[in-house]
C-alpha cells in the first residue's frame, strides 16, 4: 500500500506520540510513539518472513491494543495476508476464518480467548501461534521497506462477512485497492482531520482499521485507545453509553461511531445543554465538534436533528467490505443529513430498475473465501450489485432505503422495509437494540433488547402505543418480544454495527429460544 508506506517512511523515526491507552479515570496510562511502533513492526515482519515464498497467511486475534497496530503494519510489511478476527466470535466463526492460516498473531486478550475456544478447534495443526506485547524492550533496528512494496499488489486481508450459515465467509481485499481507497478519502476529508482519533468498536472491523489506523497515520495524528477490558462500542449493549466520559477525557478530532452511540451523545448533549454547558465542550472535552462520521444501520433523522442543533454534525456514510469498504461519505464540505453522502471519486454508482445500488470502483475486492448463496456477484461489465436498495438525487447524494432480500412480504401481501420500522422504534429511550421479521407471517414480530432499569410489562405497552401512534397498521410491530440487554443476547442477534442478523431472530422468535444462551460465546 504506497500511501502507508509513504507515511512510515516520513514518520516512522518520529517521537510523536502515535498511540496513546487511556487508564480507568481517563488519563493516558501508556503512550508509544511512531518510532517505538515502527520498530516493533520490523522487528515482527522480520519473524514472520515469507516462509516458502508465498505470502503468509496470518490470524491476528487482538483486541483494539497497540499489539494490533504492530501487528498490521507488520504483516504489510512483510507482504503477509492478516486474517484479523473478532474476539466476540463463537468457536466455530473463529474456525471458519483461521482454518487455513500458517500463523497466529495474538495479545494477551487473544491469548486468552484463543484458549477458551481451544486451539485445536480453531487452529490448524500446523498453524503456530505467537504471543504479542508491547511490554518487552522496544527493538533499535528501524522499519526497512523493500523498494518492491512501493507499487506492488497482494491480497493484504481477508475480512470476515456474514453469510447464510453460522461461518462466515471472507472478503479478499487487495493492497492496491485499499490504497485507492486511501487516496480518495484523503481527497475528500480535512488535512489534519485525523490528529487525535479515539477508536470505540473492534479493528477487526476492516472501516476501524481504514479511519483508526491508516488515515491517522496518513496525518501522522495520534490513535487513542479505551482502557484495556473496555467492552468496544458493539459488542455490549451498555457500551456506548459507558464510553462517554472517555470521549470526554480523549478529546478527539475524529471518530466512527456507531447508530448506538450517536443515540447516546444525542441524549447527552440534550443533558448538556439543560445544564446550560454547550455540547461539544460537555461531550468532547474540546471548544468544537469532531468530525463525527457513522455508518452501518440507519441514524433515525430525529437524532441527526438533535444533534445539529447543538452544533454536533453527523456525517453519516455507507460502505461494503466488497468495496475494501467506504462507498460513499457525507464531509464537511458536502454534507446532506439523511443521505449517506455522494460516493468517494473513485466509485460509480447507478440504480438498477428494481431499485438495488450497483458500484463500480477501482477499489473492489478479489473474491471471497467460500462461495455462500448471500455472496455479491459481479455484472459482465464490472458492477457490483450490492442486494441494497437505494436513490441517488438530482446533486449526487446517496439514500439508501433497504435491503432487497430484507423487504418483509407479509401474509397479507403488503411489502414492509424494515430498516425503516426498526429506525421508529429505535427512537423509544428505553430500546437499545430492535430487529423485526414478518416474512410470511399475517402480521409483524420485533425483537427489543431493552435497557436493564426498564419494566418489561411498562416496556412492551409503550411500544404498542408508539406503533399505533407513529406508524401504519401494516408497519407496526404486533408482537412485540422484549428482553433486557446483556451482552450475549446483543451479540447472538446484532453485528458490531448494530445491524439485526434476521436469520437468528426469526428461528429465535419462531421456535421460543430467545432466552436460550447455549453456545453463544462458546
């Protein structure tokens, strides 16, 4: 990837601080600087060579760590291919991605969760693991490049994706490609935008490693880290609004968040404002607001209104790890709220006649791992057809209203987008996660995971009342099915983004093991 290269190469002997680990009260309890992590870097590529002269296929099974940044500046180095795992994975969606890897990376969380899956079950025998930490002398030797790495091309990741069985498939993403990612988004975002980012959900995510690392060490800015055994934005259903006072204390520039988390700075913004503090000051700890970028499951416009009105602009956007992931991006200086902003210059989009968003760009991806019936195909002439339904406006702005296989058709006949119902619900302060099915059914279910302080007697009639309220008789949730939030239920039936995985919660709701955790972080 020329433009981390390029970046390493002008920063990688520097005393800036490139990451900072925040403690318990929010103060930095650990910082290591550009050239403390580059030279880690060289000295990981250098034991991890190139084995037989292929690239090496490595699993990295980290938590958001310094041990993660080395790690994946390491594996470009050595032209490796980094299979980066989410801790939050089963035993068996672990194995599905490490099956075939010659080597695992893993910091001590990794290490520890590597263990209660059991190695044998996840790792091949021949697949080695290696014990990273940041705690050991750094080495003196600085990160040497090969010239070839300025313009050459490799399958640099595989990112997982969900697919139609409880293994998911990967994403073949190549060097080249992310680096025309990078040169677009560089085009289009504020230099300096990136000084001080504090990163809230899972690297393994391939959009955290695109904004988290490379874009800030494109600005040669500082990534800030939450303390260790924070639960990532995501991953719990309390962790956004637990985050809060480490945005507070980090004082970021930049960050992704999550629908979740955008929700809860809506709240406390409003909070702020009761007490007559102005919002960025109470939230961010800074005189202005950050570049606060979402996507993944739609923001409801309510929120987005809120949050304008404190001055806290959110610049929602769209992506696809197909597309080595951002397609499209609202930016300060062409923002439309509603829309997920006009697609990166290097992408073209059109609508086909049914309504489903195609994408041509120079960024896609290679392939997938496995062939599932839920994989993306190619048109003969290079669209990707990408199963969302969207609109494009008269100035470029992209909406995306849907996706195609979700449209519920309901015994009666009638089409129900239920991206759409779920963003009404998701309005009511007690509902932190709802996802809702109907597929042949005479009327619609939904799934509320609620907050912990909240009746569910109380809860359930509140929703009844919002539906008839708010929505149509055709878009109401009928059945309604409340639980309180904890984190394996969240992670059994929504993705780190907060997208439901319908599957899991229609043969939840349908067959009665909603409560049933059997296997849900084995």
């Amino acid at each position: 990837m020329r433009a981390i290269r390029e970046s390493l190469v002008r920063f990688g002997e520097s005393a800036h601080p490139m990451i900072e680990v925040l403690g318990e009260d929010g103060v930095p309890a650990r910082t290591l600087s550009y050239q403390e992590v580059t030279r880690r870097a060289a000295e990981l590529a250098d034991r991890i060579g190139q084995g037989d002269g292929r690239p090496p296929r490595v699993g990295v099974v980290c938590g958001n760590t310094p041990e993660f940044v080395v790690a994946d500046l390491a594996l470009i180095a050595a032209h490796a291919i980094e299979v980066p795992v989410p801790l939050a994975f089963s035993a068996e969606q672990a194995a599905g991605l490490l099956e075939e890897t010659d080597l695992c990376l893993a910091d001590a969380a990794g290490q520890e969760r590597l263990e209660q899956w059991g190695r044998d079950r996840v790792l091949g025998p021949h697949c080695r693991v290696l014990p990273l930490s940041v705690d050991e002398p750094a080495p003196a030797a600085p990160l040497v490049l090969r010239p070839a790495d300025a313009g050459a091309d490799w399958e640099c990741k595989v990112i997982h994706t969900s697919g139609t069985t409880s293994r998911p498939k990967g994403v073949r993403i190549r060097a080249a490609a992310l680096n025309e990612l990078l040169g677009s988004l560089r085009s289009v975002m504020p230099r300096g935008a990136f000084a001080r980012y504090l990163s809230l959900v899972p690297f393994s995510l391939l959009i955290e490693q695109v904004t988290g690392l490379y874009l800030v060490l494109l600005d040669g800015g500082t990534l800030v880290l939450m303390p260790p055994g924070k639960a990532l934005v995501g991953t719990a259903a309390a962790a956004a609004a637990d985050a809060l006072p480490y945005v507070t204390a980090s004082r970021p520039t930049a960050m992704v968040a999550t629908p979740a988390l955008v929700d809860a700075f809506a709240t406390a913004a409003d909070e702020a404002a009761e007490r007559g503090r102005p919002a960025a000051e109470a939230l961010f700890g800074t005189p202005g607001a950050p570049l606060i970028c979402c996507g993944g499951a739609p923001v409801h416009p309510e929120l987005l209104h809120r949050l304008e009105e404190h001055g806290l602009p959110v610049h929602e956007g769209y992506g696809l790890s197909e597309n080595s992931s951002v397609v499209s991006w609202n930016t300060p200086s062409a923002r439309r709220p509603g829309t997920v902003g006009r697609p990166l210059p290097h992408v073209r989009v059109k609508i086909a006649d049914d309504g489903e968003l195609l994408v041509k760009s120079t960024s896609l991806f290679a392939g997938y791992t496995r062939d599932d019936p839920s994989s993306l195909v190619l048109t003969d002439d290079g669209w990707l057809r990408t199963g969302d339904l969207a609109r494009v406006d008269e100035e470029g702005f992209l909406s995306i209203t849907g996706r195609k296989k979700n449209v519920i058709i309901t015994a009666a006949g009638r089409n129900v987008a239920p991206e759409w119902v779920e963003a009404q619900y998701a309005r009511l302060p007690f509902v932190r996660a709802v996802a809702v099915v109907g597929d042949g059914l005479t009327v619609l279910h939904g799934l509320f995971l609620v907050d912990g302080s909240t009746d569910l007697a109380a809860a359930g009639a509140a929703v009844r009342e919002f539906g008839e309220a708010h929505l149509s008789e055709v878009e109401r949730v009928a059945v309604p099915h409340l639980a309180v939030a904890d984190e394996r239920l969240y992670r059994r039936f929504f993705t780190v983004t907060g997208r439901p995985m319908r599957a899991a919660v229609r043969a939840a709701l349908s067959n009665g093991t909603l409560y049933d955790h059997q296997g849900a972080d084995a």
